[in-house]
C-alpha cells in the first residue's frame, strides 16, 4: 500500500528572501511547514551568511526547478580588504593579514577589468562540492585540504557600486557555478592586500528577480492558507523561457497516456523541447520528433484529468 504524503498539495513558486543566518534548507523547511505543502525544494543553495533571492518551489514546480540550476545570477556584495579567511567570508577564522595600500575608484575599477568574461576559478574548500563522496566543507572542518579542478566561470558584468579605504561594495552578473567568495579573493589578491566578503545578497536567478520576494516573517503574518496560496507564481514560469504548443483534446489524451501526438509545432524543429497547454491549462512539456508530431517529456500529475 501506497504510503500517503503528508500536508497540502500546494503548486507553484515562492520567491522567498532568504534571512542571513540560516541555512537554505532551513529557510525551505520553514517555508514549506508555513504552507504546509507536501512536497518543496529549491533551486540554487545560498549559504548561511548570504540574503536574498531564494525560489522555492512547490508540488508540481519541483519537476521542472533544474531548469533554473544554469541560470545566470545577481548579487551584490561588500569585499573586505586585508583579512583573509579559511571559509572567504566573514564567517571564517583569519588566516592572513596585509597592509592595504591607498587605492582609489579608478584602481579597483582597472583590476576589475581583470575579471570580466571567462575567468577561472577553483571552488573554495568550504562549499557542498564533493570529493569521493564527502561534501569539501567536512573535509575543511577536519582541517584537510583536497586538490579541486580549475573550472571555468563567466562574469558579464562588475559594477563597483561604494569604495572606501579598506572596503568596497560590488553588483555582480554572473554565469552558474561562479563563487563570489572566490571572485572577491581573486580580486582581493590582484589589489596586492587579499580580501574576503563581509555581506552577500542576491537579487536576481534566471527570469527572478528581488522585486517579489517575501520574507518568512511577512509570509507568517499573513491571515491563513488562501492569503499564503496567493503569493505564488504559477508553475510554468519555471519554463517561461520555452515556445508554448497549444493542444486540442485529442492530442492531450494521447500525451497524458504516454503516447505522441500530432500536433502543429510552428516553427519548432525535431529535438527541441516545449511548453504543452490545452486552452490555458498548463500540461507540462513535450519533446518534437519530428514534422508535426510530439512527445511527453514531462507532464503534470493533473495532466490526465
């Protein structure tokens, strides 16, 4: 006998402000027993100390949250310079200290420059990477240091926002998989004093950005379950980047039974994946395979109804 999931079959998307604090999963539990929703998961993990932008997704937008794991990301974040730490962040136990030349707008903007478009970096030991099987940062913990491959990053935009004698806050546009812990010692290094970060928010991931977030204060002074319901972003903004195909009944039926259909794919070529709607109702996606003919990629559990 099946066993039965337990709390509200709650769908959609919550664009959550993390609190700092708290780790990701932390703040997705307690949004998740806020909704009581029987199943949630997020998108992109932001670490305890950082704010900002988290997308939590629930019920049926948990099938379709990878399509965010690549996207691009906004952060802003204030570099502290002369201090390095073991972790890059404030967080961490000091493990050097330099004297920070005089450097002015112009200088930090020139080693800025250093770092715009595809740039390498090697993930810092105290991140959720693994190495044969254990997470980097309980290798750390145990003061053990493991070789990390180099990977490549992009960052399309650096925007120095505030400069100040040992200090300076940035705006950063970033490819998936960049580390601004990392960028900021990199950079810190480039100016001749090293650095770490001290603040870390994001404000945008993918087609998100920070204008609808809600904090879980605010989501828990909200008067009950339909107030907290309407909060949320429907489940197909997740792949709002995608083309749409409109269905008829016909070719609706025969995807939610696992079968092709045919079905007018416009300008849309083999191999290539879709939005599928039947009037409004959003179905799920579908892969081309070939001249005016479908198949279920991955479809909502209501699909069939």
């Amino acid at each position: 006998m099946a066993r039965r999931r337990r709390g509200l079959p709650v769908n959609g998307v919550l664009l959550l402000d993390k609190p700092q604090g708290v780790s990701s999963n932390h703040a997705l539990q307690r949004a998740r027993r806020l909704f009581q929703a029987q199943k949630a998961g997020h998108t992109g993990t932001l670490d305890p100390m950082a704010t900002g932008l988290l997308p939590v997704c629930f019920g049926e937008a948990t099938k379709f949250s990878a399509h965010l794991l690549a996207a691009d990301k906004v952060y802003r974040t204030r570099v502290e310079l002369g201090v390095i730490t073991d972790t890059g962040d404030a967080e961490g136990a000091v493990v050097e200290r330099h004297e920070v030349p005089p450097l002015t707008r112009g200088d930090v903007e020139g080693v800025l420059e250093q770092f715009h478009g595809e740039i390498e970096q090697v993930p810092p030991m105290y991140s959720a990477l693994k190495h044969q099987g254990r997470k980097l940062y309980e290798l750390a913990r145990e003061g053990r240091t493991v070789e990390r491959a180099v990977r490549r990053v992009t960052v399309y935009d650096a925007r120095l926002l505030v400069v100040e004698d040992a200090a300076f806050e940035l705006e950063v546009r970033v490819s998936k998989g960049t580390y601004i812990r990392t960028l900021a010692e990199d950079i810190g290094r480039a100016l001749g004093c090293g650095g770490h970060i001290s603040a870390l928010r994001r404000l945008e991931t993918g087609p998100f950005t920070s204008d609808g977030m809600l904090g879980l204060e605010t989501l828990e002074a909200l008067p009950g379950q339909a107030e907290r319901e309407a909060v949320l972003l429907p489940v197909d903004v997740l792949v709002a980047h995608l083309l749409p195909l409109v269905l008829d009944a016909d070719a609706a039926g025969r995807l939610a039974h696992g079968q092709s259909a045919r079905v007018d794919t416009g300008a849309l070529a083999a191999g290539e994946t879709a939005r599928l709607y039947r009037d409004e109702a959003f179905l799920g996606l579908g892969t081309v395979t070939g001249p005016q003919e479908v198949a279920p990629k991955r479809l909502l559990s209501t699909a069939a109804d």
